[in-house]
C-alpha cells in the first residue's frame, strides 16, 4: 500500500488553490463502485493528442450532424477584438509572412493602434483563403521560422503551414479576457493570426468520418482544454489532472505579471511599463508584486524539461516528479489496478536510446546515422548527451508527460513497460494485442501544430491512426477519444467554465474550448454531445470504467479528475441508449 503523503512537502509553501482532497488508496473504487465496462461494452480505449488547435480554428464550420447543430462560428459572439484598454480594433495587424501587407494589398488601416496597413478588418477570416493545404509554406524539419515561410521561397516545403503562436499561461488568461474572449489579438505575439480558421469540410478527418463505410463519431462541442497556456501543462493535466509542483523552483523561474496578468511587455499590441517577467513557474506568493486571483506558488505551468532522457536545453528542467509513494498520475492508478496501458509517442525510441526498438533508427553508433536526428541535450546531470539518444528534429520532450515522473524515469521497468513507440502501438493493433488503455501522440511534424507542422498533413496522420485501429482485430470493441492539448493562441468564441459557464474550475483551468470526437465502428449513430466536458474528463471516463479514485496529490491542489463529467454521456449519445 502506497503512503497518502508526499515526502519532502513543506507546510509553509504559499498555496494559491483550494484544500486537498481526501482521497482512498490506490485502485480502490470510487464512492465503494465496482469496476464497470465503458457503455458499449468497449475493452480498449485509444486517446489520440494532438497538437494547438481551438475549436472555431479547426471546427467552427463541422456544420450538423444528423439534424443536430454544431455550435462554430456561426454562433459566434465576442469576434471583435479590442486592445489592452477595451478599445475595438479596426484591423487586425499580422506578422506571418504570407498575411502581411505586402504581398497581400491593403485594405483597411487603424492609425489609432499603429496599424498602417492590412488586408483584414476585426473579425475572422479563412487562412485557407490566402495559405492553401498544398502551398509551399512549411520550413524543413528543425528550421526555426518565426514569422512563416514565405510561399514558394527556396527551401519552402508544401502543406500550408502558418506561423506559431503564443499559448502560455498567463498570456490565456488574460486574453480570454473574463470570458469576454476579445483579447486574443493584443495578449499574442502573432497578433491577427488568432483569427484565422480551416475550412472544417475539407480537412482529411471530416471528410474520412464522412466518406462511404466511416465508423460513426459524436463530436463534443463543449470540450476544454484542463489547463491556461501551452502544451507541457495539459500533457501534465491529461494524465495527471494537477500542474507539478516544483518545491525547489529557484526565484528567477517565478512569473512577474502586471495588473492585468500579463508577463509580457513587448508585444506587438500590448504594451506596459510593468517589469513582468514570463518564465516557466507561477507568481510568487505574498510579495508586493503578488496578483490577487491568479495562481501563485512553486506550479511549474510553462514549458519545462524532464530531467531525464529524453531531455533538451529549450528550457529548465524540473526534479522527478516522486510518484513512489504516492499514485499521482493515471499510469499509477492504472498499474497498482493490473489494468494493462501504454503511452504511445512518435520517435519515442530515438528519442529514449532504445536501440533495439521497433521505432529506432539510428543505427549502431557510435553517432547519430538517422540525418533527420537532432543532438540529445544533456540530462540534469549533464551526462548522456548524444549517442544513443537521437531524437528527431521535430520530437517534442515536453509532451511526453509520464517521462517527468520517477516511477516513468530512464532505466525503469515502469518505462520499459509503459512508454513505447508509436510503431509498437501499430504493431500492437494489427496482431490484435492493444493494452486496455492507450495514449498516442504523434511526432511533431505529424501532430498539426503550427509553425513546424501542417495542418492538413497532420490530419491526414490522425485518419491513418483511425485506420489501423478499425482494421485490427480489437478494431471493433475500440473506443477512439481523438483531442487536442491546448488552443494553439487561436481564438474561440465560447466562454470556459468559472468564466460565465457552469462547470468544474479554479485558478488553473479550464481554458479554451477545443476538438474533440469520440470515434468507433461500434457506435450506432453519429451526433453531437452539448455536455461540458474538459481535458480530465478522459481521466474520469477511465477511473469510472476501472473503479479507480482519482488521483493523489501534493497539499495545495485539488485535481480536477475528482469534479468533472466522465465521457459517458457522450458514449451514450452515439450508441443510441438513454442518458440518464
């Protein structure tokens, strides 16, 4: 039996949230539950992750299904943005290469706000309109390109990728702006481009769901991301409902906000004279320059590293996570219940110096041989930068959530069991041998993310993942939650919960509404579900299938797999049962 404390807390740490839950040993049921099968019967369920997308963004145009309406943008309200002082813009300004003005003509200037020139005024527009899914506007893999390739420029590779975006955790808070939503375009580096949409109808997945034999889908237009800000903090908050703590975090990691909760001064539409400082852990508590109601203490929320390959130098690296006395995350829970799981991540073997796996490439050393591999950083020992570990040029270290944790850490069994390779995951699918729970996440230059990824490309991945779990033989007792971890800094019009909707909320998230589809041949009928669900509903949905609790934290946070909805409504909606 697993201790109900954490080793090493220290009862003076500032808190900003609310008081800690009791919570019952590992693998015990919920409220004494007996474990259960999800409705339908389904014995595997497969989370697919993708990256940075809002709802509007990717699926603001799904349209209906079967009579019943998805709510995108044509029930937008809140469009019109406005600057740091609730003015409205008159244009929106931009920075990607391919929206400026030129090459695009100027159609609408805004003196006010410095704005000379633009081709759009304050409301959404199509990319598409202007970055086709086939213009050469993608940089190669591991080529930083901050303000866009230029289309058709030498080196420019097809798939009509746009620039990247802000998306941190103070910067969302204060441009969901109180649920107002309008404050997308001064809280962002990349200013208009938070306006920008797809044309959902012509991306690969809607047309596969849609095309002769599709298995059917309920789409979940009240989904939120679980955390503010970017995707370290909700990879942490899809298996662990709860930021890390970091009790050692030295001063100079603490955020510095201003009164409105920015970190930035220096962005192209805000501007403050406020020394804030944007760096990886929250507001320090009790200062002068403390923020009243938003989060404060040793939460690493920001982009942070593991401390352990695979690892990189783009950030600082945080302790291992102690998880051996306490079950802090969904593996945890999963294992101490004998219930068979895996993490499943694109280039993982690369990346982790599994030579001898499925997914390796980089042959016998003793350098890298793979040429799309990119030097390993070194650990937070210093040591084991280079061969073996070989990582792709576009593998991300701080989505694979599970590798922060001890029990999760190099040379573990809990590694060698549980975090795997895609390719594993695709093996696993076609012999007929999926875990009872999976994880995938894609490599970064198939997970849709923009700045180093296509949209379109990534999506036609996401439709080759759905594939191969329908062609396996466990295809059919499959249940496939295909989201997103986070917004991307793109706008959506509907306001989160604790900010003007009901719902399970506190001074972490939820944040901006997202994608998300609830995908099997086993379903009956396609349709929407209008439930408000966020990211840690997957967490419920699997501890309410197994019996589980939720899962043990440190004092000071009250995770949020304890207080959302499980996804059993939707699963209902699509197997045509009732609801209640």
């Amino acid at each position: 039996m697993r201790r109900t404390t954490l080793v090493g807390a220290t009862a003076a740490l500032a808190l900003a949230t609310t008081a800690a839950l009791v919570v019952g040993p590992p693998g015990q049921a919920r409220s004494g539950q007996k474990p259960h099968r999800l409705p339908g019967g389904y014995k595997h369920l497969v989370v697919i992750y993708e990256e940075n997308h809002s709802f509007d963004n990717l699926y603001g145009s799904w349209g209906s299904v079967n009579g019943q309406a998805v709510e995108g943008r044509a029930d937008a309200t809140n469009a019109t943005q406005v600057d740091q002082y609730g003015v409205p813009f008159a244009c929106l300004q931009q920075r990607d290469v391919n929206l400026t003005s030129p090459p695009l003509s100027t159609t609408c200037t805004d003196p006010a706000h410095g704005i000379a020139a633009s081709h759009f005024g304050n409301e959404p527009f199509g990319i598409e309109d202007y970055i086709a899914a086939e213009d050469k506007t993608c940089p190669a893999e591991g080529v930083a390109a901050p303000n866009g390739v230029l289309k058709d420029s030498p080196g420019a590779l097809p798939g009509g990728c746009t620039r990247d975006l802000v998306h941190r955790f103070y910067q969302e808070q204060y441009q969901l702006d109180g649920g107002r939503q309008d404050r997308y375009l001064s809280g962002s580096d990349a200013v208009g481009l938070t306006m920008g949409y797809y044309d959902s109808q012509q991306l690969p997945i809607y047309r596969y769901l849609h095309s002769p034999g599709a298995p059917r889908y309920v789409i979940a237009d009240h989904f939120f991301q679980a955390a503010f800000g970017g995707s370290y903090l909700n990879h942490q908050y899809l298996v662990a409902a709860q930021p890390p703590l970091w009790t050692t975090a030295p001063a100079s990691e603490h955020s510095v906000i201003d009164s409105a909760g920015m970190p930035r001064n220096n962005y192209p539409l805000y501007h403050t004279t406020y020394p804030a400082l944007d760096k990886t852990v929250t507001q320090a508590c009790g200062l002068p320059t403390t923020v009243a109601g938003r989060a404060c203490g040793n939460w690493s929320v920001n982009t942070s590293l593991p401390a352990t390959q695979p690892t990189a130098s783009y950030g600082p690296k945080i302790p291992l996570i102690d998880d051996t006395t306490l079950d802090l995350n969904i593996g945890d829970r999963l294992s101490d219940a004998g219930v068979s799981w895996g993490w499943y991540s694109g280039g993982w073997d690369n990346a982790a110096g599994n030579v001898t796996g499925r997914g390796y490439t980089n042959g016998a050393g003793p350098t890298c041989g793979d040429p799309t591999s990119a030097p390993a950083g070194p650990d937070a020992a210093g040591l084991n930068a280079g061969y073996p570990y070989c990582p792709n040029k576009s593998f991300q270290q701080h989505h694979q959530p599970l590798a922060y944790f001890a029990r999760y850490a190099a040379g573990t069994p809990g590694r060698a069991a549980h975090l795997k390779d895609e390719k594993d995951f695709l093996a696993q699918a076609a012999a007929g041998d999926l875990p009872k729970v999976s994880f995938i996440k894609p490599l970064g230059e198939e997970n849709e993310h923009p700045g180093y990824a296509s949209e379109p490309n990534g999506s036609d991945h996401l439709v080759s993942l759905l594939k191969a779990i329908r062609k396996g033989p466990d295809g059919k007792n499959t249940l496939v939650v295909v989201t997103y971890d986070e917004f991307g800094g793109q706008w959506d019009h509907m306001s989160p919960p604790g900010k003007g909707r009901a719902g399970a909320h506190d001074q972490f998230g939820p944040g901006t509404r997202i994608p998300a589809l609830i995908v099997s041949p086993g379903l009956k009928v396609s349709t929407v579900d209008h439930n408000v669900y966020d990211t840690t509903s997957i967490m419920a949905t699997i501890e309410a299938r197994y019996g589980l609790e939720p899962v043990d934290h440190p004092a000071g946070v009250n995770p949020r797999d304890a207080r959302v909805a499980p996804l059993t409504h939707a699963i209902r909606l699509g197997l045509g049962k009732p609801t209640t």
